[in-house]
C-alpha cells in the first residue's frame, strides 16, 4: 500500500485492501472491524466528556435529556453490544462486564463469528483522566450449523483468533489491530471522524529499557520475580541495565507504549493471587496475538500465552509481556534457571 500517502489511508480502506490479499475473504471480517471502529468513536467521544460528569450530572442520575447517566463501562459495554449484534457476522459475544455469553438478539441473523471483548479496560483511572482502553478478540465459530454460539465457540485458545485488537482513550484515541498479517496502528482524526493509518507495521524492539509492573505487590512475591526485577534495576552498561520503572496501571497505556518503545510489561501471579488479575479471555490473548505479531512475545512465566488451553470465560493467567529478549530472561528467573550474578 506504498502508493496511498498515509493521511488518505482511513482503517476502512487499510482493511479492505488487506483483504484483497486473500482471494477467499468474503468480507465479514472487513464489516466486523469497521463496526468495532464506529463503536470505538462512539465510546470516544463519550470517554473525552467524562471530566464534564459533575456539570452534566452524575452517574446515577438523569442528565438533561432526562437520560439516566451511565457509568462508563457501562455505557461502553453496551454501545459495543448494539454495534455488533445486528450485522449478522456473529454467532455469540462475551463481555468481562457480563458473567454470561451474550446471545444474538432473536430476529438477527447470525454469523460465523465470535467476538469477546473488555469494553473499558482501566477504568478506575477514568475520574483523573488517564488513558483506558477498549480491548477485543475475534475468533471464528467452531460448533456446527448457523444457530446461536455456545461456550465452546468462545473458549477457544488464544492461537485460533483471526483478528484482535485494542483502542486506546488517550492524548489522542487510537485504534491498533491486528488480522495476522502485522500490526497496524491508526489514530483518530477528530475533524474528519476517521480513523488514519499513523504506525504503519508497528515492530516491537527486540529489547527494551523499560519494565512495568505494580511495585506494591513486592512482598506477596515468589522469589524468582523479586530476582528478576532485581537484576533490571542493577549497573551494568552492557546489557542496558539500570530499566526505567513506568506503570500506569491502565493495561492499554502500559502496553502500548512499551510496544512502540519495548520493554516489559508483567503481571504475575502472587502468594495473595496465584493467577495475578488479568482475564486470559479479554485482555490477555488479544495482547499477546498483537505482541507476536509485532515480533515480540507473551507467557505466563512458563507457557506462551497463546497456546493456554481455556477453562473458563472469565480465567485469569499471570502476563510476561513485550519484547521477547525481556520476557525469555523474565521466564528464566520465574522458573528458577537463572540467578543474579555476585
Ligand atoms: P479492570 O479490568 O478492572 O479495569 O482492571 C484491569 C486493570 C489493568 O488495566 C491494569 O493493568 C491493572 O488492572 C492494574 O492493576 P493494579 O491496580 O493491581 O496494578
Ligand atoms: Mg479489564
């Protein structure tokens, strides 16, 4: 796509131009993206508004139009279901907002599609107006026949997924996605209301300079970790040690930025929570397929991320990820095979 200058190349054409490449596609997958996309604008919009809460009336209460006032991740899980239940590509969603698989409303046709997504992803940083996410993972239907999706449609490890992806509610909003074929990252031009390509095949360095990880769990800590972070904060120039220490604590914003910079970003697995916190089915796997895509890696410290046989919607998994130099030397020290140097 080397003859577009890259101000005209909107998401919609990226998408259909890769999908060009294979002669197969029938399309679907270009509709699926394009609708996340207008969902992505809308929950935008309405994220860039959240400092006007206290003007417009709390949550909880009726706005001005008498409409009750939604929490926002709320109100994302919602936009996001009314985008993509009507355009016939899907089979069943979930939602980490909903305990249950969402079905497709009867009357709508039903596709060959399963859509799982974290409508808001950090979003107890959404009252001090710090970056969140939106987070999705597409697989296609494994049961049989073109009646409703199941659980087994959904529970399908990370390694199947066609497409994933991530916005990003930020100092602009961003939407990166990935069909298996690179990263590509786009931003949203206000003005215009479109998403513009901005990171043409995004690479994550091989290694990076930053590690990020909540510090405050230090002493629920197995040892292997403490080591580990240990030996980023030692002197030795060679192996460009001391890292710089960066954690938002908004999964987006941390792993975005250590995609484009490199680095590592960990959530582990603790004496006070064996599985750490992130959900293997909405944030986990869609991060890891980007992360590989752009050449880097993910693990749960032993295992690679992808090929995690799921049990169930709402599993959570310790998450080693960024670039692969990194996470094999964190894999090392967590499995014990590797010792700081006296
Ligand atoms: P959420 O899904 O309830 O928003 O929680 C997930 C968020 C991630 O964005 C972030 O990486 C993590 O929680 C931070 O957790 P902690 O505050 O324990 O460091
Ligand atoms: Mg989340």
């Amino acid at each position: 796509m080397d003859h577009i200058p890259k101000r005209f190349l909107t998401l919609e054409r990226h998408i259909i131009e890769n999908e060009r490449k294979f002669p197969e596609a029938t399309g679907e997958l270009s509709d699926l993206l394009s609708d996340l996309a207008l969902a992505a604008k809308i929950i935008s919009l309405e994220v860039n508004k959240a400092g006007l809460v206290d003007i417009l009336g709390f949550t909880g209460e009726k706005n001005i139009h008498g409409d009750e006032v939604k929490k926002l991740d709320v109100f994302a899980h919602e936009i996001l279901i009314n985008a993509m239940n009507h355009g016939g590509h899907l089979c069943v969603m979930a939602s980490e907002e909903e305990e249950n698989l969402i079905h497709i409303p009867k009357g709508n046709k039903i596709g060959k599609y399963v859509l799982l997504f974290d409508p808001l992803d950090g979003s107890s940083n959404i009252d001090v107006n710090i970056s969140i996410g939106t987070i999705f993972s597409i697989y296609r239907r494994k049961s049989k026949g073109n009646g409703p999706g199941t659980m087994e449609d959904c529970l399908q490890k990370g390694s199947e997924q066609v497409a994933a992806g991530y916005i990003i509610y930020g100092s602009s909003t961003m939407l990166v996605y990935t069909t298996g074929n690179g990263v590509y990252g786009f931003t949203l031009d206000p003005a215009v209301g479109e998403f513009l390509l901005s990171h043409d095949n995004i690479r994550i360095p091989t290694k990076g300079k930053i590690y990020s990880i909540n510090e405050g769990n230090y002493l629920y800590w197995d040892d292997g970790l403490k080591k580990y972070i240990k030996y980023l904060q030692q002197n030795d120039k060679e192996t460009g040690r001391p890292y710089s220490a960066r954690y938002v604590g908004s999964l987006v914003a941390d792993f975005h930025r250590n995609l484009i910079y490199g680095g590592i970003f960990m959530y582990p697995g603790d004496k006070k929570n064996p599985n750490g916190k992130l959900r293997l089915m909405y944030e986990c796997n869609p991060l890891a397929f980007i992360v590989e895509q752009a050449g880097g890696k993910a693990s749960d410290g032993y295992q690679r991320i992808l090929d995690i046989e799921p049990k169930e919607l709402h599993q959570k998994t310790p998450l080693f990820i960024g670039s692969p130099h990194d996470v094999r030397i964190a894999e090392e020290f967590v499995q014990g095979k590797r010792d700081l140097e006296t």
